[in-house]
C-alpha cells in the first residue's frame, strides 16, 4: 500500500526535501496537457451552440436539434465504462491520440456534408452518435493521465486549472460559435475538427510515460467485464467514494436544474438576452475566481471546511436570486454561487484521485462521469415541471431545499467524509479488491491506523534511544544500516525535469567525448526521460562523469535563428546554437522549449519576448549569464520576476519580457559549473 513519507527532523535540519514543487507552468507535459484540453474545450462550445442552430435550419424541428445531441450524449454514456477500464488494460497516450483523432474525423465529415450542402440528417446522428463514442473513450483516461503528468501534491491545483480553463473556454464558445456560423454553417464544424487534431498532437508530445504499468498478476489477465466489476468493488469498499460519487450526482441534478431557472428569472425580471449573456459571463468569471483560489483555501482552511462553506454558501445564493430585483444583481449572485462550487469540486476530486491506485484510476473516472451524467437530464426536465406548475419563484426555492437538504448530509454523514481531516499528502490508497491488505480496507480506517501505527513505532524508537548500547560492533551495525536506510530514501525522491535533463547533458556529453556509442544514445535518453526516481536516474547516468565549465559564450558568428511559432503545434531550440540579439517566441494553442543551456550569443546583450496566448514556453537559462524577467501575466505565469547579475567579466546579459495569457512562459535555471571526473 503506497503512503506518503512525512519530513523527518533530520530532512527539518539539513534541508535536503524539497519543501514545495515547482509551479506546474513549469511542466512543459502539462502545458501540451493544458493547452490541449483547453482548445478541445473551446472547439466543442462551438460546436454545442452550432448543432441546434444547424437541426433548426435545416428541418425547422426543435426535437429533431434535441435527437442529435441526445445522439452525442449516449455514446458517451455507452462508452464512458468500456473507456475507463481500457485506460487501465492498455497504453493510455493510445487512446488520447486514437479518441480525439476519431472526434477530429466525426467533426471534418459533419463540416464536409454541411459545405456540400443538404447533408443527410441520419447521417448528421450517426456522426453525433461517432463523436460521443469517441468522447466517453477519451474521458475514461483524462483523469489518470493526469496522475502521471503531476505530482500527486500539485493534483489539486491542477484540478483547479483545468476547471478555470474550461470556465474561459465556455465563456468564448458561445460567441465565437455564433461568430462563425453567421459567416457559413460548416465553419464551427470545422473549427472544432481542429481544436481535436490540435489536442491529438499535443497528446503525442507528452514526454512522461503514461501508464499504465504492464499487467503483473499471476495467470491471464481477466477479462474487460471482469475488471469492470472489479473498479466497482473498489468504489464499494470506500465509504468516502460511495458518498461523493452519489452526493456529487445529486448535486449536478440541482444545479442543471437551477442553471435553468437562472436564465428564466432573469426574463422575468425584464432582461433580454444581452443581460442573460451577461450574467453567465459573470457567472463564469465567478467559476474562474473559483478555480483561482481553490487550492489556497483548500490548503488554508482545509478540506472539510472548505466543502462545507462552499455547500452552504451554495444555498444561500439559491436564497438570495430569488429576492434580488435586477437582472445584473442576479448575475452578481450567480457570481458568488460559482465562485463556491468550484473549490467544492477541487477537494472531491482531488482526494477521490489521491485515495484510489494508478491501476484503477480509469474505472473510477468511468464510474464518477457515468454516475453525473446519467442523472443530470433529470435537473432541467424537473426544474422546467415545476416552474410551470409552482411558479419560477416557487420552483426555486423548492431547489434550494434540495440544496439545503444535500449541505445538511455533509454533517449527518460526518464518519463517511472522515477522510478529509488527513492533508492531501498523507492520504494512503486503498488496497485493490483481491490483494492481501497490508493495512485495512476501508479507507478512512487505513488512514486513522497509519497515524497510529506512526505514534506507536515513534514511541519504541524513544525507547530504544533511551538505553544503553554496550556493543560497539551492534552500535556500528545500527550506523551503516541508518546510512542504507538513507540512501535509500534518497533513491526513492521523485525526479524533475531539471535532474532529468541534468543527466541527459551528461548522457550527449559523454556521446560526443567518445564514451559512448551513438548506438547507444537513444536508448540511454529513453531511460532517462522515463525515470521518475533519483535511484532510476542514477541507473541511466552511471558511468559518466559531470560536465565541467564552458568556454567563451559570446561568439562571431552567424544567429542560427530569430523567430520560433508554436501554433496547433511545438518549436524547441537546443545544442549549441547561436542566439540573436533579438529573439522573438510565439506560442499560440501550442508549446515551446529555448534550451540556452549550450546556446552561445552574437552579442553582449540579448532581449527575448515571448508571448504565449493559450500556450506555454518554456526557457531553460544556465547560472554562468545574467537574467533578467520583465514580463507580464494576465490569467497566466511569467516566469520569475527580478534580475540575477554575475561577476564574471564578459558574461553575457539576457533580458526576457512579453506576456503570458491563459498560458504561461517559465524560466528554469540549469547548474552550469560542475566539477569534472572526481
């Protein structure tokens, strides 16, 4: 069973733990991860919004705009289950890039048969029909890719990331959605083909291995059904997952049911459908608030907490829209509102991926999209029934009783959601249905028992200290074991990408020093980029001595490039290369790597700007230069503001600015100076 180790006093004395990880805009995986999603997002609210328009235009049937995105919704439901224990049988990078290729293909024919004119509606259903199938597949295998992309520590703030992201990506939907089918009907179709292709792409440059680990059960491997029945064990024996999964559908119900009232209370208040407009915007600008500062309350307040406020708060703004006279109040309220659901949905996700293994991680992405999605029909369709029996006032507060009765089981089911009071970090996975427990079964038992079998085994290490050891030779024994014990732990310490990196220079230099075959290049870099601990880098560095100073870095010589686009795609610079004095960056739906680590400069000084819109670039500066970072961030990171000087004469300058926008331009520092053989 996998626990999280807690800093020891000598880690508190030495500092040799990394207390915090580095941002995640930092991780160049994720961003591909990011972006990608994002531009996806993006392309199906176009989509979304396109569909009905085109059903209404072309047969003048409100049922027939409701077939084909029922069409969309239960091929995602029929495969969402087969989707989820796929990603736990087969390569799940496989199954991004064959899902949102297939989404690519179903959204380039529907933009084809529109173009050609008089499309075929039963074939217009069939391809809605394609679509969801290939969305359920690619569902089942967001949320465990995700794992082996992030640190489980950062999971929360990843999460939030992707929830602010998608907030940005339905507030521009609906209006570009709109933009584009006003200039032809098949533009949205084929925006949205793109947006696919476009993640297609950045699933493919992911670098990090991405699961799962190869089948390592005695026997054959069991079947699909087999393994489909075994992630429902797992949910089952967890009383933290039955009771979030269930309250979380609910939830979902009540709210599709109250985002409905919404848009009508607003017309009853006077509004017309620019103040609709603008109270979901606001409404969205609340969830990326949300999203925003989630993991900070979260870390502050703790989970419990958290959840709570956040379910009782809910309530109230259902109380207040009620009263409110004006429609832009309205939108402030539905502010508020989104601005509490968001962190809510942090801290139960976050702790349902931290509690279940990587083994079963895509049945329990099936289990949870599968549980809400199967329900959420039900919240329109109950609303609409009872604003027109009860009035849309009455209907209301009806749903906020809903609501007030669903906050109140967060306290009646206080043992079930008992969990949350241990940190994120501590929390240990279950045990998979069938393996010997090497603590309890249930999670929260687990938990409670790994603090105590923590206190006690402390208590008989104070004991032990306390006596007498009269045996020199058993005294040097407990020494050289504590050393192994050390060593060990250290091996264990997850790897980043710059200790990655580090040991690939060593790998190439020692390449190109004749150490190595180039035969063997390949293979050494492959088994660098896949370790994940010190103790798997050392394997894939051994024998190799550290790369010592550099020469001149200031050359006469010819800039090998000044210009680098990352759009629906990726640039990198790397080697020895030669900088410009100007350098420009642009990544726009994509990605980017500057590699200066080995760069050499055409003049003293150098200015960078980098801009990344929707995108991520990232800059890897030696320590031997002077840096400064100047730009700027808006809903994104720019790397580290300020300046670092150097006292070697002659040392080159660099100065990077731009902006970062919905994405993020990162800087990382790379040891330069290291001693040579020793």
């Amino acid at each position: 069973m996998a626990t999280a180790q807690p800093r020891s006093d000598e880690d508190e004395r030495t500092g040799e733990v990394d207390t915090a990880p580095p941002s995640l805009w930092r991780n160049l995986d994720y961003m591909y991860w990011w972006t990608g999603n994002g531009v996806s997002t993006l392309g199906t609210s176009v989509t979304t919004l396109a569909f009905p328009l085109l059903m209404l235009s072309a047969t003048g049937s409100v049922a027939q705009a409701g077939v084909i995105t029922a069409c969309h919704m239960i091929g995602t439901l029929v495969m969402l289950p087969v989707g989820g224990v796929l990603a736990d049988r087969v390569s799940r990078r496989a199954l991004m890039i064959s899902a949102s290729f297939g989404q690519a293909l179903a959204m380039g024919a529907v933009a084809l048969l529109v173009y050609r004119g008089d499309p075929v509606i039963l074939l217009l259903d069939a391809l809605a029909l394609a679509g969801g199938l290939a969305a359920g597949l690619r569902s089942g295998v967001s949320m465990s890719a995700l794992r082996r992309i992030v640190p489980k520590e950062q999971v929360p703030t990843a999460t939030a990331q992707g929830m602010g992201r998608d907030m940005v990506a339905h507030l521009l939907g609906a209006p570009l959605g709109g933009l584009l089918y006003s200039m032809s009907r098949w533009m949205p179709f084929l925006f949205d083909a793109l947006s696919f292709l476009f993640v297609t792409l950045a699933s493919a440059l992911i670098r990090r291995p991405l699961g799962p680990d190869p089948y390592t059960g005695q026997g054959p491997r069991p079947g699909l059904f087999t393994e489909m029945a075994d992630g429902l064990r797992i949910v089952r024996g967890s009383r933290y997952l039955v009771f979030t999964i269930v309250w979380g559908a609910l939830l979902n119900v009540v709210a599709e049911g109250f985002t409905l009232l919404f848009v009508v209370l607003v017309q009853h208040r006077g509004g017309s459908p620019t103040d609709v407009g603008t109270a979901t915007s606001l409404a969205l600008v609340g969830g990326l608030l949300g999203a925003t500062v989630g993991p900070a309350l979260m870390r502050r307040m703790g989970a419990r907490r958290v959840m709570l406020v956040a379910a009782w708060l809910f309530v109230s703004c259902f109380a207040a829209v009620v009263w409110v006279p004006s429609p832009w109040q309205i939108g402030l309220v539905m502010l508020v509102a989104m601005t509490s659901m968001v962190p809510l949905n942090v801290v139960i996700e976050s702790y349902q991926v931290r509690l279940v293994p990587d083994a079963y991680l895509g049945r329990l992405a099936a289990v949870v999209r599968f549980s809400v999605q199967a329900v959420q029909w039900t919240g329109p369709l109950a609303a609409g029934f009872l604003a027109d029996a009860l009035g849309v006032r009455t209907a209301v507060l009806v749903l906020a009783v809903c609501m007030a009765a669903l906050a109140l089981a967060l306290h009646v089911a206080r043992s079930r959601l008992s969990l949350l009071d241990i940190p994120l970090a501590e929390v240990r996975e279950i045990d998979p249905p069938g393996v010997p427990a090497s603590g309890p079964v249930v999670d929260t038992d687990a938990n409670d028992r790994s603090k105590e079998d923590s206190s006690e085994e402390d208590e008989r290490r104070a004991e032990a200290g306390c006596g007498r050891v009269d045996d020199m030779t058993e005294h040097s024994g407990h020494h050289d074991q504590n050393k192994q014990m050390e060593k060990a732990r250290g091996s264990e310490l997850l790897a980043s990408d710059d200790d990655r990196n580090r040991v690939a220079e060593k790998v190439r230099a020692a390449v190109a020093a004749g150490r190595l075959e180039i035969a063997d290049l390949d293979a050494r870099l492959a088994q660098v980029y896949e370790a994940r601990t010190h103790g798997e880098l050392d394997v894939a560095g051994r024998g190799l001595p550290d790369i010592g100073p550099r020469d001149a870095l200031v050359v006469d010589r010819a800039p090998t490039s000044r210009f680098a686009l990352g759009m629906f795609g990726g640039f990198e610079r790397q080697g020895e290369w030669v900088v410009p004095p100007r350098f420009t960056a642009w990544s726009m739906w994509g990605g980017g790597r500057l590699d200066l680590s080995e760069a050499r400069y055409a003049e003293q000084e150098t200015v960078i700007r980098a801009v990344a819109l929707f995108g991520g670039t990232e800059i890897v500066l030696p320590d031997d230069i002077e840096v400064e970072v100047r730009g700027f961030g808006l809903f994104g990171v720019f790397g580290k503001r300020g300046a670092r000087k150097h006292n070697k004469p002659g040392t080159p300058r660099v100065l990077i600015k731009g902006l970062a926008m919905f994405g993020g331009v990162v800087t990382k520092t790379r040891e330069m100076n290291r001693s040579v053989e020793k």
